[in-house]
C-alpha cells in the first residue's frame, strides 16, 4: 500500500531569543514538491520559493546565513539506481530565487541519496552509493556472492553552474574488515577488536548501511554519518587527504579514514551491549553555543514503544581528535544521556534541531509535523503539512 505524508527541511535564520520560543524562521520543503516555505513561529508563511521547472525537491534541504538555499532534486526520470532517498542531483539557489548551480551525479554505479552538508568554505558534502559487484564483495571477504551498495563520501566544489571537483572523498570499502575468509581481504580474527572498521558480514545486503544523515564539525574537521540498516552513527576523520582516507594513517587523529567513533548498535562489531537505535536519520553534533554542545544527536525512529520517534542525545568519550575505548568492548556511553520521546512516529525519515536557550525543533516528517519545545519538554508551537510520498 502507497501513503502519501510529506518531507520537512527544517532551518533557523536569527539568533536573539524571546520569552519562550527561540525567534528565528523555519523552511521546509515538501518532498516531490517544487515549492519550499520559509514560515515565522505562528505558521505564517514569510516567503514562498518557487522551483517549478527545475525539479521537485528530493530529500534534504538546507537554507545558509544570509539565504541561500541547497537542495536535493528526485532525478527519478534519469535515475538507473532506485531506491528510498535516491537524489541523484543537487542545487545552490540564491534567497531571490536565482538558480546558482545545478549538479547531476548518476549512473548505474553511483548516485547521490539522501542527505548533504554546506561546507563553510563554500562546498558541499554529499552521500552516493558506489556499487560493488559480486566479484568484488568476494574478494573483500564477503561469506555472500552478491552485489552491494556501498557507500562514499564526496565533497564537492561547485565549478561553474553545472559541474564540480571532487576535491575531497572517503570511500567504505577501503575500511572493511571479516573474519570468515583468511586468504581474502580484510581478514582479522577478531572484530570486536577492530570497531574502526565495517564488517563486510554484518547484515549483508545490497543496499547494506542505507546512510541517510551528514553532518560538519568545523572546530574538529570530523564528518557525522548516520546508518539506516546498520542503526549506528559513525565520526570520520575530514582532515585527511584522499588519499589517507584511504588508509589507517594520517589526519589530525592519525588514523587516516578509518572509523574514529562508533555508537548506536555494538551488535554490529560484536561487541557486548545494547542496541539503542532502531531506524536512525539525521546523526549531528549539537552547535557550539548551545546547552550539551558537542554532543551527538539524531532521530531514533523506533526509540520508544509504540513505536514512537525519540531524539537521542550522547556525550562523547572525546580525547582530543580521538575517541576513547577500551579494546574488546563497545565504544561508551552503554545508553542515551538524554531522549525527549516526540508526540508520534516518522517511520523512515525525520530530523532535529537544537537551540542556545536550551530548545528543540523536531521534525515527523512522514507525519508532516513540526514543533518546537523548550527544555522542559513543553510544546511551544507546532506547524502541520501535507505533503507526497515519503523518501527514507
């Protein structure tokens, strides 16, 4: 059965709070939609932003200082590989509704999905799949003989009005690890005491992580990365060149692209411990400036029985660049620090944000809802939308 429920690309412009609500605006854009809504705290619709004629919005969309606006368009016309949160294509679109650049990255070995981050620098991260082939997954030690989507990391400078470089890339197939195959790839023969790499063996799929969340830490130079199937966050290491994100070696924590932090589902690196995640989009650091700045969070789509959406938030065992644990064990902390429990369910989708008065917007987006509360959990405002068929 098909439903139809809408996307919501939430974004804060102001910084000075009064009384309870933190005063800013929200844009959001209604997946498969060509419009986006920049709308004030009582739901008044400030300014429309019109994209008809260039593709309806995708997954994510992120609205900058100052008003431009990045979004991801469903290029599912011109799309080999398709799936929940395939983009393919992505724009830059100033706040007068100027198109500024428009990049197409597609084909039947790779496509942009989900999520992207703007970069202070004027780039862009973004998440593409990078198709493996049978063959491939063999000889990197995989126990089944199939296809894979694996993942990449790219981020892009724009060139132009329709072209990029890549300039920077993290690719996951470069940080494997299994224990099944000793003449194979990858091989080590325990992988609790390896978390810094993905077990080619766990879950194994073709669509295998389903990453649908990134986010920059610019005081770190770290990249956030949430997983789908594998219900975990990971942190990589961004001040790496390409060629050490290929490797265990180099970068401000030394280790080159493998894994810095892991969190979510220890089950994923046999290690001892409790899944905590089930489902999650949207892994970030809490902004400098705000109450648990430097904290990981993220939507838990099935964090509370019902099933009901959390938002999940963690303190980091952070030791400098690195992360602390303690070998053959899982990364700490065993559970959540902090859950606000939302008032329904995104099944496949959804996203948060945190404020310096202590706030919180979330968004349901399956359920096309918006709300803010303050620190007590108390609801502030809320906005309802209709919308087209989710993307997850």
């Amino acid at each position: 059965m098909k439903f139809t429920f809408s996307f919501l690309a939430v974004l804060f412009l102001t910084f000075t709070s009064f009384a309870q609500q933190w005063n800013g605006l929200t844009y959001y854009g209604n997946s498969g939609s060509t419009n986006g809504y920049l709308i004030d705290t009582n739901g008044t619709t400030v300014k429309t932003f019109t994209y008809a004629g260039f593709g309806s919005n995708g997954y994510s969309t992120h609205m900058m200082p100052g008003g431009d606006v990045w979004r991801t368009v469903s290029n599912s016309s011109g799309n080999i590989l398709t799936g929940g949160g395939m983009t393919g294509r992505i724009q830059k679109w100033s706040y007068n509704s100027v198109l500024l650049w428009d990049y197409t990255y597609s084909s039947a070995t790779y496509c942009l999905h989900h999520d992207h981050c703007p970069l202070p620098n004027g780039n862009v991260l973004v998440i593409s799949y990078d198709v493996k082939t049978a063959a491939d997954a063999t000889n990197a030690g995989s126990s089944s003989s199939i296809i894979i989507w694996s993942e990449k990391i790219m981020e892009l400078k724009p060139v132009g009005t329709n072209s990029a470089i890549v300039v920077w890339q993290w690719n996951v197939w470069d940080h494997l690890v299994q224990n099944v195959n000793s003449s194979a790839a990858n091989y080590q023969t325990s992988i609790v005491n390896n978390p810094q790499r993905l077990n080619i063996n766990y879950q194994t799929a073709k669509d295998w992580l389903h990453m649908n969340g990134i986010d920059y830490n610019p005081m770190l130079d770290q990249i956030a990365l949430s997983t789908h199937n594998l219900n975990e966050w990971y942190i990589i290491d961004h001040s790496t060149t390409t060629s050490e994100a290929a490797t265990s070696t180099g970068g401000n924590a030394g280790k080159g692209g493998d894994i810095l932090y892991r969190w979510g589902n220890p089950l994923a690196y046999q290690a001892t411990g409790t899944k905590i995640l089930d489902v999650t989009h949207d892994a970030h650091w809490i902004p400098e400036g705000c109450p648990n700045a430097g904290f990981l969070t993220g939507i838990n789509n099935k964090g509370a029985t019902g099933p009901k959406t959390t938002v999940d938030n963690i303190s980091v065992p952070r030791a400098d660049y690195n992360y602390t644990i303690t070998t053959g064990n899982a990364f700490t902390p065993a559970s959540y620090n902090n859950r606000h429990t939302s008032t329904g369910y995104t099944s496949n989708m959804g996203s948060c944000d945190q404020f310096p008065n202590g706030n919180q917007m979330i968004c349901l987006a399956t359920v096309g809802s918006i709300y803010e509360i303050n620190s007590a959990g108390t609801i502030l405002w809320t906005k309802s939308t209709l919308g087209s068929t989710p993307q997850s």
